[in-house]
C-alpha cells in the first residue's frame, strides 16, 4: 500500500454516520488552487503560479471534482516532480455549466466550476449562423449563472446587425471581430474573468484562441474527456491563462447542450424583470406561448412587458425541447 492510500485511510471517518462538525479534520494549513486538469483520479491543480499534482482525498467520497474548481490542498503541494497532494475540500461553487443526458451521451456531466462567463463564438457568414444553438448555450450559460458574451466573427464577411437584432431584446452583450481584425473590446471583455469558450466548427474559434493567447498550443492543461458517444471519441477541454489576466477554457467537444433538467422557474430567474411579471402567474406555469393565463401574456397586453423580449425568452424555453443531434448535423 502507497503512502498515499494510508494517508486516505486515516482520514476516513470512523463511523458511518456523517461525522458532526467538530469532529471533522482542521484544513487550517491547507492550500487553495484552481483545478485545471483532470486525468484518471489525478487532478493538476494551480497554485498561486505553480502546478500541483493531487489526488482527491477519500473523505470526498463520491463528490465529483471537475475543472475550474476552487479546493483546498493538503500534504506536499510544492509541485515539485513526484509529489502528490490530497484535496481534502471543495469549495462552493459560484457557477456551474453541465449537460443533462441527451442521445449522444446517456448522463448528466457538470462541465465546467466556478466560470464567469459563456463566450458563445459565433460567424456572421461562412457557415451562416444557427440561431437554435445560440439560443440554447445562452440557455446553458443562464442555467449555470454565466454572463453570456456573443462573440460574432467574419463581421468582414457580413452584416451582425441581423443577429445582433435577435438577441438585442435578451440584453445579451456582443462584441464583433474578424480574422486579423482588432480584438481590444474582446480582451477587455475576457480580462480578469474565467471565460468558457462555445461554438460549433468553422466559427473561427481556434483562430481567435490562437490570436489570444500567443502559443496556445502550450496549454496549461489539457483535459481528456471520455463521451457518451463512444469510447474512441474523446474531447480534449483546454484551459488557458490570459496574458493580462483571466482564463480561458476552449472546449472543442462541447457543440450542444442536453438541456433537459432546466426548469422554466431557473431561465426565467436570469430575467428578473419578467420573473416579477410572473409572480402573478398560476401555480407550475410553464411560461410557454401556450400556457393559459400566464401573467406574461398579460403583462404584454397590457403594455407593462416588452413583446419581444417575451418572445425571445419564450425562444429560449422552448430551444431546451430541441433535440441536441439536430443542432449537430453539419458542423
Ligand atoms: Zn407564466
């Protein structure tokens, strides 16, 4: 037996019962870091500017530890080669991106801890823009409590306006670049922020990452994830430190949501002015353009609710019944 799994064999609580709060191990000398990589049961963590190799201490249990996840860090966290520490805590997470079981990949996965934003990359042009996958990651990034960024490329290509007046009524913010182009306004928007990168191929976001972050190619972590779509398909998530500041998580896997286990009560939290609309509504109303006496159809008629605003909410509630295989087909 390793040094390690005696280590874990300490810890373990020794009744069955959930041990009460004095009981519990002191972590008062523990480190924090930022998990950046997940391999079989090996977590690469960061640590003020350092990476510390760990292992999820058998008190956790069965808790899942995924990237972008604030822990604490007990035993040797120097990083130096050979060592390993233990994360003996998890701490709350603020956001949470994940995707319910779709029929690509049978079980609901937390993606992504603690992200700020949703960067979803989309082309104005070359390919044409498929607004029910916009509307569903704006509905994965509210599901998460994510700021969602529209990130339109090829603007030299073609109008945004078109797409711009789509998703104006939502208050969604935009930022317009294209190949070679300035990226100031993007930089400030990823600045100090942990963004998730979107977007299905031939948008131009490996060419944005690249322009980003000079020497992408040498990322800080890389991640190998196993999907539902087979063994041999496997998606490489990568996190990546901004040179001003900020991280940036591309994840080339990611082209859809399952969005099946988001509620219309959590959407309509992300809008605050129509959620106090719909306190007016009938016990379990599903807010849909067909739910009878929904206070926002009221609201509407009576001028105290912006119709499009409404309708493009009611976009985004019934973009979740979508089947994720057809927002696949062709990208
Ligand atoms: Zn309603």
């Amino acid at each position: 037996m390793s040094r390690y799994d005696e280590e874990a064999r300490f810890d373990r609580p020794k009744r069955r019962t959930r041990p009460r709060t004095k009981d519990r191990p002191s972590y008062d000398d523990a480190v924090e870091g930022f998990v950046i990589t997940r391999d079989r049961g090996r977590y690469t963590c960061w640590v003020e500017d350092r990476r510390v190799t760990a292992m999820k201490a058998r008190q956790l249990g069965r808790k899942g530890v995924i990237v972008g996840d604030r822990v604490k860090l007990d035993g040797d966290a120097s990083g130096e080669q050979g060592t390993l520490a233990r994360i003996v805590e998890v701490l709350p997470r603020t956001t949470l991106l994940r995707r319910s079981a779709d029929d690509d990949d049978p079980v609901e996965r937390p993606l992504v801890a603690n992200a700020d934003q949703l960067v979803i990359v989309a082309a104005v042009a070359h390919p044409e823009p498929r607004t029910g996958l916009i509307d569903r990651f704006l509905v994965a990034a509210y599901e998460a409590g994510m700021r969602p960024l529209l990130c339109l490329t090829k603007t030299d290509l073609g109008d945004p306006e078109p797409l711009l007046s789509i998703y104006r009524p939502l208050g969604v913010e935009s930022v317009a670049t294209h190949h070679g182009g300035d990226l100031t306004e993007l930089r400030e928007q990823l600045h100090d922020r942990t963004s998730v990168l979107v977007g299905h191929s031939g948008v131009g976001k490996s060419t944005l990452v690249n322009a980003l972050v000079p020497g992408a190619d040498r990322a800080i972590g890389v991640v190998n994830e196993v999907t539902g779509r087979g063994r041999h398909t496997s998606t490489n998530t990568v996190v990546l430190q901004l040179p001003d500041g900020g991280w940036l998580i591309d994840t080339p896997g990611i082209r859809s949501f399952g969005l099946a286990h988001v509620e219309p009560e959590t959407l309509i939290h992300a809008f605050p002015d129509l959620e106090e609309l719909a306190a007016d509504c009938p016990r379990g109303c599903t807010h849909a353009i067909d739910a009878i006496d929904c206070a926002l159809d009221e609201a509407v008629a009576e001028h105290r609710a912006d119709p499009a605003r409404v309708a493009s909410f009611r976009r985004l509630l019934a973009s979740r019944e979508g089947r994720a295989a057809d927002y696949l087909a062709g990208s």
